[in-house]
C-alpha cells in the first residue's frame, strides 16, 4: 500500500511544481511583452514625427528611404509583440477552456491521458459494487448487476439471485428474477442481448428491458460436464461464446445468432485449472484462445487442433499468471504475474514491449486496456495505467470500481460516477496543449479575438494564413473529440472562421458532417437517453447501428427526428422505425385495445399511403397470436407479394385469391391456386375459382403445363363439351394400351356430338377406324404402323405392292386423286421403280400435272428420267424445269424459237460457268437483237 501511495504523490508534486514554473513564465513573457510594447511605441512615435514634417517631397522621400530599415525593424518588433501577446492570452484561454486540464489531465512522457465524468450515477446510496458481479455493455451500453455467490453480503431475499439492469447514467432499466440453475456468467452482446450462461451449458438472452429473447445449449459435453467459466468476444460476424468445462476442456461459439458448436484441443501437461484465459478473433477470422497454467501459456487454434506452447520473456521471477488482456485491436497482449508484474507485448508473444513491477499489495480486480495504448489494472479504488512506453500514473477513486474496455478509451464504473478515461487525441493535444503554436491553436485564438470584434482576428490569420487549411481540419477533428458543448461549438465557429478564408478549398462535407454527428451525440448522451458514445464510437457503429440502440431502448421519437435530420434511406430510415414502434405497441397493448381498435391506431400514425412494411407488423402480431389484428393489418399493406403469403398463413384462401386477381400478377394466381388446391375439397376449389374467369384460364393453363390436378372437372362444371372432348383425344395418345386408346377416343366422338362439333367428330371416328386397321397391318406386317399417319400407312402398302389394300384404304377414307397420285409419284422414285412411274403417267392424263414426275426423278439424280416427263411439262414451266435438269441448250432453244430474251437471260445466268453455252446464248441473243442481220447473212 505504501508504494501505492508514493505512486499517487509524485505526481501532485509534479503538477505543483510544473504550475509554479508555468506562473513564473507566465510573468516573465508579461514583462516581456510590455518592454517590447514600449520600444514599438517609441520607435513609431519617430516614425510619425518623420511624417508629419513639412519637408518638400524630395526630402521626404529621402528621409522615408533612411527610415526604411527602421520600418522593417518596426515590423519585425510588431510581429513579436503580437506572439507574445498570443502566449499570454492562451495561458488564459487554457485557464478558462478547463480546470481539470490541471487537475484531470494526466502526463507520462509525451502521453495525455484525460478523466472527466460522464454521468453522475443514480443509483448513489443504493448500489455497492463491491458485492456484486458487475457486466458493462461495449459503446456506451447498459450495465448489468448481480450478487456475488463468491462473497458473503446480507440477502433479505430467497436463493435465487435478481439480475439488474441499469441505463449508463444509474437508472434502472429492469430487473431479472432468475428461475433457472446456477448462473456461471453474465455478458453483454454487441446487440446488447444480456447473456446468461448456466452450468448445464444453457445459454438465455435477455433484452435491456428484462424481456426473454432466445436461447441455446453449448453441447451436451457441456451439459454433463458443467461449466466453471464464460468470456464473450466480438467478432467480424456479432459476439461468440467461450466456455470452460470442469474437465478443463474449452468450447466456442463463433456467433451466438448461429450457434455452432467446435472444440478446442486439449491443454497437455497436468490435468489442472487454467489460473486464467482470454479468447481472441483475428483478422483472418478464427478464435483462439490464450490459456495460462502457472508458469506456462498455450495457444489454442481448433481450426487447426493445434495447440502451440508460448514462452514470454519475463525478467522477473514468478510462480503463475494471474490475469490476461487482450487489447481491443487484437495485436496486443497483457499478462499479470502473482508477483505484480505486468508485461505487455504481440499477441504471439514473440515480441515484449515492456514489463513493469506494479508493486501492488491488493488482490488485482482486473486487467484490461485502456484503448490500444495502455493497459489498466483495477485493484479496487486504485487505478493503475501502464503504457508500452513505460508511461505510467495511477488515478485514486473514491470506492471500489468496475472499468469497462472501450475501442478508445476505459469507462470506469463507481458508486457514484460513470467516468471515461482515454488518451487525449492527437488534434486536441497541438490545439491546448501549453504554449502551442500549432496552427490550430492560433486559429482558435483567432475565433476568440473575432468574437470579441477585435482587429487582432486578422493577425492571428495572417500568422497562419500558409497553414489554414490544417489549422482547420484540426479544429474539426478535435471538435469530435470533445464531450463538452461549449468547447465543441468554440472549435466549431474557429473552424468556420478559418474556412471563410479558403474559399472551398477544404471540403464542406467534412465541417457539415461533424456538425451533424455532434448535433446527434449531444442528443443521445442526454441522461435520459443514457447513451454516451464517442465520436470514434459512433464511427464504428454507424448511423445503423446508432439507430438500432435508439429502437432497443424504445426511444422511437429521437430516432425518427435523426432519419429526418440525417436523411436516411427508406430501408434503414423512418419507415423502419415506424414498423418496430407498430411491434412493440402489439407486443405491449395486447388485452388493453381490441384488434380493430389497435389496427386503426397503428394505421393513424403510419398511414396507408406510407412505405411502412405492414406485413412485417401482421407477422409480429402472428407471433403474438393476434390472428383477427394481423389480418386487420394486411388490408393496410400495399404490397401483394407480402400481403399473399401472410393471408395463406392465416388461413383467409379467398380473401388471398381476390389481393391476386386485384394485382393481375400471374404468378401471385398460381401460388394461390396451389395452396387452394392442397388445403381444399376439390368441390370448393372448383366453386371458388369459378367465380373469376381469368383464374379459371390460368388454371386450366397450369393444369395443361404441369399435369395438376383435372381439367376434366373444370369442364364438366362449365359444360364445356368441346373442351372435354379435346382433352380426351390428348389423353388417348397417352394411353399406352390400344384398348384404352381406343375407348378415350370414342368418348371424344360422343362429346364432339354432344358439342355440335360434326367435322371434329367425323375426323375423331376415321382415327379410330385407322387405329383398328394400322393394328390389323402391324400384326400382318410385322412392322411398327400405328400412330403413322393415313398417308404414311398408303405409302407402306404401295411399298409392299398390295394394291388391293391400297384401293380399300382409299375407299375407305375417300382419299382423293390428286393426293393418291402424289403418293404413288413419291413412292415409286423412293423405290426406284421407273418402270411403274412411266406406267402411270401414260395411264391417263396426270391429274397433278407432271412437274412433280420431273421433281422426283430430278432429285434421286436420274435426268434421264426426267427427259422422259419434260416434254409434258406445262408450256410457262417448261424453261425452268430444262434449266433445273440441267439441260441449258435445249432450254436455251425453246427460248429463242420463242423469241423470249428475258428467258435467253435467265438461262444464261444460271449456267455462267458453262462457257460453251453462254457464248451459245450470247449469240442468240443477238440473233433476236438484229433480226435483219440474221436474215441477210443467210
């Protein structure tokens, strides 16, 4: 205790010593000042005398060109005065800037360190931390207290402890009558979800309010085994979850919203407790944990199940370690040995940045850091706080206190403030550090003489006018790093000031913004709201993550006046903030309105024409099981996509049906139709979709595509013969028996009758007269014939030369001539039987012409053949079938005895690479060119 205390008075001495020095300098640079005031006025009284003489003008100029040395000197001298003046006024400045700069700041080195409150608690005279187990929200969060089962305090209670849940400021929240088994750890979540860990490995999670949220087991080793510790951590994906079991094994959760449970591999050597542990998450997202057993350090990775021994260099001699600190980067480790030693170095121990002997007498609280720069161990009421720079001082508080690790800073926790230690940024350190020229500094002393109208504004920016810009944005970065008003507005009015004289050179965005942030952190640092965040704080939240802590806490009004002031997008702004409002007023007005009621008061604050998600309001109180008040709801919502499923969900069939005909989405119709359809009587699926025709299209249009369910009942209740039979004509040609075929197919000719549909019903009959005849040939034949067609079926007898089955099958279905002799044609020059071909043109007159006999024997390439048929060929098609045979000579003849020179001209362009018969045209040609010519070479 007594090296405590001599670490207390060294520095009282030294901020005693260092105020004595800083008076007597203060005096001197007055004196000073005053002298050099005094040899400006004589010098400038010679100046003025010098000028008011009554000289003629070459004089004067003479005596102005010999006083031009003093002129200089007298500027030079002004400009000293005027920085004197400016050291004097900011000894003053500082004074009145803040007197714990004095008292609060506190100087190791080159390293400020500053205290000031935050809050004074409210719950004085009634909480004493000392007998209890204390859990801090990170940023600014709640604070969670509960009975320490380890000491012995007087309860007027039953066993089971109560949690209670406290605002920063010391308001209480809540509180938690805990039913369940022994409690092994209370932490907080990054969602500020209160983690209550059991010794069976249940995990519960409690809202700010008290109010249950979820819970999850940590594996059933965990359960038979029990849990003896629990830390949680961030990580990039939320919070995670370490626990240790009595056999010393460790289990983690990487993020509780998706609980998945991995193993670490065991710690060797002897089966004993770890003396102490941390878990950290790295940057390439795995978990590791850092154990201590006495003397030795393990590195746990279960990626890898690898377990790595570390050996730090301690200098000092030690039996165990006692305590472990991971700095909020994750680069940094502290240890605490049992002999008061405290070393700092990497994570991976392979580098020490400093050991220090804290000579502490009392039991140690805690090891945590302060920021990334320092590291504080809490023995209580005393604060010590050590620096890899071996920059030290200990802080005094007035009780016992829990400190809570911020990203920049420590909150430390007492019976009777909520007070926030951190390093005193770098802007705000040049800006009032004593005796600063920075340009920042002259920049504000500047806003302070422009106040006060004064002309020395415009010197002072003169003295900076090459750094003005830097000068600013320190001004503005040193104004977010401010907790009072009145020092934020005052950096804020020198940084205008100074950007007056840039003209857009610094960016506006950046003094706009950091208005709107302070704006919004003065707002939510209100004792009311409870919530003290920094402006590095803010920055790792986000104005998401802000507002998220605005809906936990219920406070809906502040959060929308900040979308508004902010701007937000819909998605994150005021319509989300409506919706959570609308769930919780279902969520607590249950039994105090009736559903209508509550609909109609939710609907009057929102509104219909609003982009509030009114399905995401129905599904909470589906949840509460507020069936009539959801459905009430979903006449609000304007978006048929997210009303449909909701409806379907509670049940209301119809009343979905008719939000998709009302939207005309096809899609919506068929999702309908498809629920409906599992969930109803075929009856009352039929009789419910009859009463909208363009749902029953649609669904006859489903049932075609996919097979669902029967058309067949959708026609026989409209009556619809027509329809009927067609679909019994597409079922016969899925029947794989001919009987079944058969009979769908004489069914189909009774509804065509019963349709009035005479032709489709004859059509209908000669399919069924074909099938029984193709299924006589296949059996005859052998072969596959039915489903050919009646021509196909004609072609295969003239192929096998039954002519008389060809003439009956001709007979039967009154194939007419011309097709009889097209598929005779065709299939006697499939066969190649010429024979025949020639045998039916000279059998009469060919009712097709006999083109197609040239066609036919053209293309099986037999010109031959075809020479037979040309000359029969009609006169206007005569050229061009020479042409197409390929014999240009003879058609280039019938040509000129027809003196047709366009036809000369067609001849020759479809035989160009025929040289013979292009000069052979050529001199038709012009045979029919000149006439006369011809006539007299003759």
């Amino acid at each position: 205790m007594r090296s405590g205390i001599s670490q207390f008075v060294t520095p009282v001495s030294v901020t005693i010593l260092y105020l004595v020095v800083i008076g007597f300098n203060r005096i001197l640079a007055v004196e000073y000042a005053n002298l050099k005031k005094i040899e400006v006025e004589n010098r400038s009284h010679h100046f003025r005398n010098l000028i008011e003489l009554h000289v003629e003008e070459e004089e004067l100029e003479v005596e102005v060109q010999e006083a031009g040395h003093q002129v200089g000197e007298l500027l030079q001298v002004e400009e000293e005065l005027h920085l004197s003046e400016f050291q004097v006024s900011r000894h003053v400045l500082e004074n009145q800037y803040n007197l714990f700069f004095f008292t609060n700041v506190h100087m190791s080195g080159f390293m400020l360190y500053k205290k000031f409150e935050v809050y004074s608690m409210g719950w004085i005279d009634q909480v004493n931390l000392q007998d209890l187990k204390v859990t801090v929200a990170s940023s600014g969060g709640p604070i969670a207290v509960v009975r320490d089962d380890m000491k012995l305090t007087p309860v007027q209670t039953s066993g089971k402890p109560i949690i209670f849940i406290f605002s920063p400021s010391g308001e209480l929240k809540s509180t938690i009558k805990w039913s369940g088994g022994k409690i092994v750890a209370i932490n907080w979540s990054s969602s500020e979800e209160l983690l209550c860990i059991q010794d069976d490995g249940s995990v519960s999670a409690y809202d700010i309010f008290g109010n249950y949220q979820n819970s999850f087991q940590m594996g059933q080793e965990a359960r038979e085994m029990k849990i003896i510790d629990a830390r949680t951590f961030p990580t990039s994906t939320g919070t995670g979850l370490v626990v240790l079991t009595t056999n010393f094994r460790f289990f983690v959760v990487n993020n509780i919203r998706d609980p998945r449970i991995r193993r670490f591999p065991d710690i060797p050597g002897v089966n004993i407790a770890p003396s102490c542990w941390a878990a950290i998450h790295g940057d390439d997202r795995q978990t590791r944990v850092i154990v201590a057993k006495e003397k030795d350090i393990y590195l746990l990775d279960y990626s890898e199940q690898h377990v790595a021994q570390k050996t730090p260099e301690i200098s000092h001699h030690h039996l165990s370690i006692i305590a472990i600190a991971v700095s909020p980067c994750g680069k940094l480790v502290a240890l605490l040995t049992d002999a008061g030693v405290i070393w700092i170095g990497s994570f991976d121990f392979r580098r020490k940045f400093c050991e220090h002997d804290a000579q502490c007498m009392l039991p140690a609280v805690q090891l945590v850091w302060c920021g990334s720069g320092a590291v504080v161990l809490n023995l209580g009421s005393v604060l010590l706080v050590l620096s890899p720079n071996r920059d030290n001082f200990t802080l005094i508080l007035d009780s016992t206190s829990h400190v809570c690790p911020e990203v920049d800073g420590l909150r430390i926790i007492t019976n009777s403030s909520h007070e926030f230690l951190q390093k005193v940024p770098l802007p705000n350190q040049e800006i009032f550090r004593i005796g600063s020229m920075s340009p920042g500094a002259i920049l504000v002393e500047a806003s302070r003489e422009f106040q006060k109208r004064s002309h020395r504004a415009e010197e002072y920016i003169r003295l900076v006018k090459n750094q003005l810009e830097q000068a600013v944005i320190q001004c503005i970065q040193a104004a977010g790093n401010e907790w009072q008003p009145s020092v934020q507005k005052m950096l804020l009015r020198a940084a205008q000031l100074g950007k007056s004289f840039l003209f857009d050179k610094v960016d506006s965005e950046l003094f706009v913004g950091m208005y709107q942030i302070l704006r919004i952190l003065n707002a939510v640092r209100n004792y009311k709201i409870a919530l003290p965040l920094t402006f590095q704080q803010y920055e790792q939240l986000g104005k998401t993550g802000l507002l998220n802590r605005l809906i936990l806490r219920r406070q809906y009004s502040i959060a929308i006046q900040i979308c508004q002031y902010l701007q937000m997008s819909e998605a994150d702004g005021i319509p989300r903030v409506l919706t959570e409002w609308a769930c919780y007023k279902i969520k607590h007005g249950l039994g105090k309105l009736d559903a209508e009621q509550l609909a109609n008061e939710i609907s009057a604050k929102l509104g219909t024409g609003s982009k509030v998600s009114y399905s995401s309001i129905a599904l909470k109180a589906i949840e509460c099981k507020q069936e009539k008040l959801a459905i009430r709801l979903l006449d609000f919502e304007h978006r048929a996509s997210e009303q449909i499923p909701l409806l379907l969900k509670l049940g209301q069939e119809p009343q979905a049906l008719a939000k998709a005909v009302e939207s005309g989405d096809p899609n919506l119709i068929y999702y309908v139709l498809v629920v409906m359809k599992e969930t109803y009587s075929s009856d009352k699926f039929y009789m419910t979709i009859r009463h909208y025709p363009s749902v029953n299209a649609l669904y006859a249009k489903l049932c075609r595509t996919i097979q669902m369910g029967s058309l067949e009942q959708i026609y026989e209740q409209e009556d619809n013969f027509n329809a009927q039979a067609l679909l019994s004509v597409k079922d016969s040609y899925r029947a794989q028996k001919l009987e079944n075929r058969s009979a769908l197919l004489t069914t189909a000719v009774k509804q065509y009758r019963q349709a009035k549909a005479e032709i489709a019903a004859s059509l209908t009959e000669d399919q069924l007269k074909l099938l029984k005849i193709q299924s006589g040939y296949e059996s005859k034949f052998g072969c596959p014939v039915i489903d050919v067609s009646l021509n196909d079926t004609l072609k295969l007898l003239m192929r096998r030369r039954d002519i008389k089955e060809t003439e009956e099958m001709v007979k039967k279905f009154k194939v007419p001539e011309r097709r009889l002799w097209w598929l005779k044609v065709t299939t006697f020059a499939e066969i190649g039987d010429w024979a025949e071909l020639e045998k039916l043109s000279r059998l009469k007159k060919s009712p097709i012409g006999y083109e197609p006999f040239v066609d036919v024997c053209l293309q099986y390439n037999n010109v031959t053949e075809a020479q037979r048929y040309l000359p029969k060929v009609e006169e206007h098609l005569s050229i061009k079938y020479y042409v197409k045979a390929k014999l240009y000579t003879e058609a280039a003849q019938i040509a000129f005895q027809r003196r047709d020179t366009e036809a000369l001209h067609y001849v020759q362009s479809r035989c160009s690479s025929n040289r013979d018969a292009v000069d052979m045209i050529n001199s038709l040609i012009a045979k029919l060119a000149n006439p006369s010519e011809s006539q007299h070479k003759r």
